[in-house]
C-alpha cells in the first residue's frame, strides 16, 4: 500500500478542509511534517487512523475519542445533519488505485460516535467501483492488527525490545506476516462453540464413565479460562511497571548527579541477568550429571571387588583358559583323543583326559570375565570423567555466585549511594524506583506461579482428552460423536505445530534483516537478533583474558539497553517486518495466495529518545520501507536530524502545521528555520482553536 | 529423508501437515477456507457453525 494523499474535514483540531499529497516516487519517498508539540501531530496520525479504521483505530493517547468533530465548528453548528467530520485517503495496493472515504455528521456524533459512514472505491479503468463490504475489504488490504507497526508514535513503541514482551514479538510476526490465518483458525476450533458443543454432544450418548471425565474436562478449561485471564492482567500490571521503571531509569540517567551510577547500574543488571541465566545452566547441568552419571561413583567398591576377582582367577591361571572343557568333552564323548588313542572307560587314556576337566576352563565363563573386565575399565574411566566433570561445574556453578554476589553487593551500594544523595529529584527517584522493583519482583513471581497453575491444567486437559478418547464407546452415534470431538481438537493441534513451525522458521530470516538493519545505525562491534525465544536483544562481543589459562577468548554479551537504544531496537524490528513482507511470496510457507506487499511507515516523532543514535536513524529511515511519513518537532529536528535527511537527497515532500490558539506549548517554537526564510507556525487565536496543514518546497 | 531436507516447496510445515491423517487435513483444508474470508471480522458468529458442518460432512 502506498499512500497517496488525504484530505481531513472538521477532524479533530484541523478545521476546514486540510490536504496532503504524500511523496511516492521511491528514489524521493519521504513525506516530512514538522509540527510542534501540541501543534496537531497525534492527531494527523489519528486522521489517517480513523480513514482505515474508524473509532476502532483511535491511538489510546487520543483524548476525548467521542469529540471528532472540530469542536468549535460542532459548537457553532446549527445543521448537525450536515456538519461532519471528513478523512478521504487516496492510495495504491498492488497496483489498484482505491479512494477511501469516511464521514461521521454531528447528529451521529451525539448518538454514537462510534458509527460512521465509509466509502471504499476501486478505481478499475477510471471508474469508480464502491466495494460492497468496505471495511471488510480494507482489514483485507491492511489487517487491523499490523496498523500498530505500521502508523505509531516513535516514542511509545520502545516496548517492543522488553524482554517480557516476547509474546508481542511472536504475534507482530504472524501478523505482519500473513500466519494470522492459522491463529485465527486454530482459536476457532478451540472455541466453547465448536469444541463445546461437540463435547456437549458427546456427553449426551456416552456412558456414565466418560461423561464424568467430560464434565471434569471441561472443569479444567473454564480453569485454564480464568488462569489465562490472570495472566494477561499480570502481564499488563508487568508491562506498566516496566515503562514506569523505564521511565525513572531514564531521568535518573539524565540526572548529572546520578548519571554514571545510573549507567552502571544497568549495566550490572544486565550482567546479573546474565549471571543468573547461566547458574541456572550450570545448576541443570549438575542435576543432570547426578542423575545420569554419578553411579560411577558411587560404584567404587563394587569395581574394586571385581578387579580383585579377575585378578586372582588370572593368577590361577583359570582366564585365560589353556584348554576348553567344551573340547575335552567333545573328544570324551567321541571316545578318541586327537592323538587317535581310543578313550574307553575305565582306559588309563580316558581317566587322563578326565583329570584334565579340572583345569580346563568354560567358554562362557571365558567371555563373561574378558566382559566383566571390560566394563569394569570402562566404568571405572566413566568415574573419573563423571568427577572431573562434577568438578569443574560445580567450580564453575561457585564462581558465578561469587561473581553474582559481587554484582549484587555492587548494586546494593550504588542503591545506597543514590538514597543517599542531597539531590532530592534523585533521592525521590531512587525511593519510587525501589518500590517498582519490589512490585516487579512480586509480579514477576506471580508470573512463575501462574505459568506452572497453566501448565499443570494443562497436563490434565491432555490427560482427561486421552482418557476420554481411550474409553470405547458402546453406542455407534456415541462413537461418532467421539470421532468428530478427536478429529477438531487434532486438526487445531495439527495447525498449531504448523504455527510454531512457520514462525521458528521465519526468525532467523528476520535475524538477518533485524541485524543487517542494525548495523548501519550502531556501527562495528554490536549486533542485535531476536533470540531463540523471540527476544529482542542488543549484543556486543567481549574480549576477555583468562588469567589461569594464560588464554584469550570472546564472549557474547547482551548489551542493557537504554530506552533509546530500545526505541531503536524496536523500529528495526518493524522496518525488518516491513521488508519481509514486501518480500513475503519469496519465503516458503503452507499458506496459499501469500504475496509480497508494500506497506508505507508513518511515524510520530521518530527521534525522540534517540540521544546518540539519532544520526544513524536519520541516515537509515528513508530506506526504511517503500514509504516513509515522517512527523517531526524542530528539537528532535535541527541538527543531525536534519543534516542526515537533507544529504539522503530522498525528501519527497515537506508539510508544516500552524497552530491557531490561545496558548502555545512550552516546549514548541513560534518560529521555525525550516525553509530559507523562518516560517511562522504559531498564531495567537483566542475565539477558536485549530491547525492548518501548509506545504513547504523540497 | 525428505523430512530432513525439505525443498522450498516441501516445507517442514508441509510435510507435518501430510503426515495428518487424510480427514484432519481435509477438515483443516475446509476450515482455512472458511476463514480466510472473514479471519479479519470483529463479528462472525457463523464461521463457528460452518467449522462445526464441515467436522460433521467429513467424519462419519
């Protein structure tokens, strides 16, 4: 999809009728808009929000979302039938040219805000053609779901790097990436209304046994329901602590008192991540080394016993065997030795050979001690290799700690030092952060718990379901109705393995846009990739000495990142979502019809928490994806911002937006040097409040 | 072994999904048809209906 142009009515703060024409050649293909804070910039993104999408599109930073109509003309309106709000967005998808057209009057605005009129035309050989289910054709040609990648406030989408946000990383996947099809099917399979109601079906023909085991299934998911449920709840309790967390990092890191502490401090809490992950590797290790080797050990007297044995019967000569009983006996029974002399009983010959039998040695037996001895070197070899084993892990599990205790005793103190600092921003910002990371803990801790409540009712859903399956049904409906209940709940398990499968196969695809991204902005030396778990993570590679062994090696280490770096991190992350998608039809998957799409960027303040990495963006984002719509305010601007984007030669287009109100923004500008003379941007109106949409020469 | 190397066309997912017996993926054929027309709808009360027709024609 490319954007071509949007004309906004009466929408929100822009009153009258406002145009864009967005810039769509791909050698040009950045559309800047520079407004000041407060100047209208949330709400062009709303305005192409609300195009697509309706009330159901709205940022959840809009305020008043039943006000759409430009207040001061929904307040002088004597026609509430005819005065409205207006978005039309004019756009290219795959090649159709479509007119998107959505209006909502002021007498629907005071019944339902919610409920507009929308208008979808393709344009087939210059005729307009008006799709019938418009806004079934729109979720067709840009889902819902991806609009948040696609359409987002730069600085609110830092979350996409949290460690705990995995699942969100898993579902932006699937979404952008067509897999939503086999989610959606496989929730609708597992639906109460289809698995319920074979269930119900079941129950009714089936025996008395089976229908108990039913009513206990079902039991366990209502309880699956409501742990689920827990756990979302949690999950946003986590994510909000998080960015308030994120948000005290970030002051006390601006704070010249607590800057450095600050910056060490989550240093030290990466490495204690760290260390923390890999104690409990070693720990693994050592339980699995106890349970699957440490017979060796403990088989010392054992296999001193046996060597013992061996020894002696080698001493006596009896292993190995000088001659064979087996063949004593063969020429016993033949009665003729291989001399040829006749062994009759009661011959002297034959009592000679008999003699014999006392010394001669058993083949089995023979065997079984060359066995016997072999498995007693071998375990004695697997003993020592158990021990050193032992040893080094458990030295190793001992050093962790110690440098664990280090980080924490280090941490403790920077806690300590910060408390205690005169600077009262800082010893405010030190308390409040203590008490999030108390509450973070205890989540976190409500987080584990929940999770194995889940998996252990879901140990029994799968027990109960084999249970069920397993008992045989007398009655022919019953067992049909046992057929239909297995053949869903495997088609969705089937679906989901196929899922998961699609999904691992596209990371490290994804890894290598996601990384290829990266370095051009951060340079030589980091990397980022979404880890096996569908983390994101900044990695930077480590040169250490090891003392004892007189050696160098190389670690890989995860980087803390800032809330910059996370922003960053995140806005790769789409833009590499973004150009797998337009490249979709070249990776395999089972889905049919899955063809490359073109998706335009528009972002709200890209820039913001960028600090050092605001060059490396600037000079990046226009190759970012086919389109790029840009809102900007002239501090994130002037500077690098501008320098980068200017020598990118890829400007297309260039909007600003006046501000016609009683009181400007603290932080936004009068006046801005955006064009050869300063521009105007800021008009004191103390009637009416709105914005104006100009356009600036490239 | 085909399953260890699977060819862009046969991709692992494919070949998890010819290993379900010939019902299953005639059901999951169905289903996905089905939903690939309203997948993207708030409402859609009937695609419950349909996947529950489509498990009854199939399995007998």
């Amino acid at each position: 999809m490319i954007l071509e142009r949007i004309t906004i009515e009466n929408f929100r703060q822009f009153r009258g009728k406002q145009e864009i024409f967005f810039a769509t050649i791909p050698t040009r293909n950045v559309t800047l808009i520079h407004a000041e804070n407060g100047f209208g910039k949330t709400a062009l993104l709303n305005a192409l929000l609300w195009g697509f999408y309706g009330h159901e599109g709205l940022t959840e930073d809009l305020p008043r979302k039943e006000s759409i109509i430009h207040e001061g003309t929904a307040a002088r309106s004597r026609t509430p039938a005819t005065t409205s709000a207006k978005v039309t967005i004019w756009f290219t998808h795959d090649g159709e040219k479509y007119r998107l057209e959505r209006e909502l009057t002021l007498e629907q605005q005071q019944l339902d805000a919610k409920k507009t009129d929308v208008v979808l035309e393709l344009n087939k050989d210059g005729m307009p053609i008006a799709e019938r289910h418009p806004q079934q054709r729109i979720q067709a040609l840009m889902p819902f779901g991806i609009s948040g990648f696609l359409f987002f406030n730069g600085e609110r989408i830092d979350h996409l790097a949290m460690e705990e946000n995995a699942p969100l990383i898993t579902d932006a996947i699937r979404q952008m990436l067509g897999l939503k099809l086999l989610q959606t099917a496989i929730d609708d399979l597992r639906h109460q209304s289809v698995l319920g109601k074979l269930r119900n079906e079941l129950r009714e023909r089936t025996s008395a046994e089976k229908q108990a085991k039913i009513d206990e299934q079902t039991r366990v998911d209502d309880d699956i329901t409501e742990w689920g449920k827990r756990k979302d709840t949690n999950q946003k309790n986590i994510q909000a602590t998080d960015a308030e967390l994120a948000s005290v990092n970030s002051k006390l890191e601006m704070n010249r008192e607590a800057h450095h502490l600050q910056l060490r401090r989550a240093s030290l809490e990466k490495q204690e991540q760290g260390l923390i992950e890999r104690l409990t590797t070693a720990t693994k290790r050592l339980g699995q080394i106890v349970a699957e080797d440490s017979y060796a050990l403990f088989a010392g007297d054992l296999v001193k016993r046996g060597r013992e044995i061996v020894d002696k019967l080698r001493s006596e000569g009896k292993i190995p065997a000088r001659v064979l009983n087996s063949f004593l006996k063969e020429l016993l029974d033949g009665h003729r030795c291989i001399c040829k002399r006749h062994l009759d009983d009661g011959s002297v010959e034959r009592k000679a050979v008999e003699e014999l039998m006392h010394y001669a040695g058993d083949q089995q037996f023979n065997n079984a001690v060359g066995a016997l001895d072999n498995a007693l070197g071998r375990i004695e070899e697997g003993a020592e290799h158990t021990r050193r084993t032992l040893q080094e892990t458990n030295a190793e599990r001992l050093k962790i700690n110690d440098d664990l205790k280090a980080v924490r005793e280090e941490l403790a103190e920077i806690h300590h030092k910060l408390g205690g600092k005169a600077d009262e921003e800082v010893h405010k910002l030190e308390d409040t952060r203590e008490k999030l990371a108390l509450k973070q803990r205890e989540l976190l801790a409500e987080q584990v718990k929940i999770d194995l409540k889940l998996e252990e009712l879901q140990k029994r859903r799968e027990e109960l379901r084999k249970e069920i399956k397993d008992i045989t049904d007398s009655e022919a409906d019953a067992q049909k109705a046992q057929r239909r209940l297995t053949a869903v709940e495997e088609a969705a398990a089937t679906l989901q393995h196929i899922l998961d499968i699609e999904t691992a196969e596209l990371r490290p695809i994804l890894n290598e846009e996601i990384d290829q991204h990266f370095r051009k902005i951060i340079g030589i030396g980091y990397w980022a990739e979404l880890s096996d778990d569908f983390k994101l993570k900044i990695m930077k590679r480590l040169d250490v000495s090891d003392a004892a062994s007189d050696t160098a090696r190389s670690l890989n280490m995860e980087v803390a990142l800032s809330q910059g770096q996370r922003q960053v991190t995140s806005l790769v992350f789409i833009a590499s979502l973004v150009a797998l998608a337009r490249r979709r039809s070249e990776i395999g998957t089972i889905i049919k019809g899955l063809t490359g799409s073109e998706y335009p960027m528009v972002m709200d303040s890209p820039f913001g928490q960028l600090s050092q990495f605001r060059p490396g963006v600037a000079r990046w984002i226009p190759k970012l994806a086919p389109q790029v719509i840009i809102f900007v305010s002239s501090t994130q601007y002037e500077g690098d911002v501008a320098k980068e984007l200017k020598d990118s030669s890829r400007i297309g287009k260039r909007y600003y937006l006046t501000y016609h109100g009683p009181e400007i923004h603290p932080d936004a500008k009068r006046e801005l040097k955006i064009a050869r003379s300063p521009v105007t941007v800021y008009f004191e109106e103390r009637r009416d409040e709105y914005t104006e949409i100009c356009e600036l020469e490239t | 072994m085909p399953a260890e190397n699977p060819t862009p066309t046969e991709t692992r997912s494919r070949l998890e999904f010819q290993k379900a017996p010939e019902e299953i993926r005639e059901l999951i054929k169905a289903v996905l048809h089905e939903e690939r027309a309203v997948m993207h709808l708030r409402r859609r009360d009937d695609i419950y209906v349909k996947i529950l027709q489509h498990a009854k024609r199939l399995v007998q």
